[in-house]
C-alpha cells in the first residue's frame, strides 16, 4: 500500500474515531452557553448522537486504521524479502 494512502486511511480513521466525543463535546458547549444566556434554569436540546451512529464511527474508523497498519507492514514484508534475494 503507498504511503499516501495509508496516511490518509489512519488520519481519516481517527477523525471518524473522535467524532461522538467532539460531538458530545460541542454539545455539552451548546447547553452551557445556552444556560449561561437564559435566566431559567431548564434547557433542552434535542440531537444527540445515536447509539448504532456512534458504534458504526468507532468501527469504520477502526477498520480504516487496521487496513492503514495492515496494508503498509504487508509492503514492509515484501521490501525485505526483496532485499535478501
């Protein structure tokens, strides 16, 4: 696998990986603003990330990373090879 592809497999893999906890982040944010600007105390917001949304970021990111290490430590194997024949 080039080296391109697999860096751009394990970058894209991460942001797929960060993305519920940047969104609960930014959420958490949203509602603490929003509480800091009203005089009430109640404030809800609706758009939370689902459960089966969550879990399919973690794995494609996941399976991203995996083909990324696999790809390139496969090349890796082959350039020896190549070198001691």
């Amino acid at each position: 696998m080039k080296s391109n592809v697999a860096i751009a497999l394990i970058v894209m893999g991460s942001l797929l990986i960060m993305t519920p906890p940047a969104s609960d982040y930014l959420l958490q944010r949203q509602v603490t603003q929003i509480l800091s600007m009203v005089e009430s105390g109640n404030v809800r917001l609706e758009g939370r990330m689902s459960g089966s949304y969550r879990l399919g970021c973690w794995a494609a990111g996941v399976l991203m990373v995996v083909v990324a290490v696999a790809g390139s430590l496969g090349k890796r194997e082959k350039e020896t090879e190549e070198t001691k024949a």
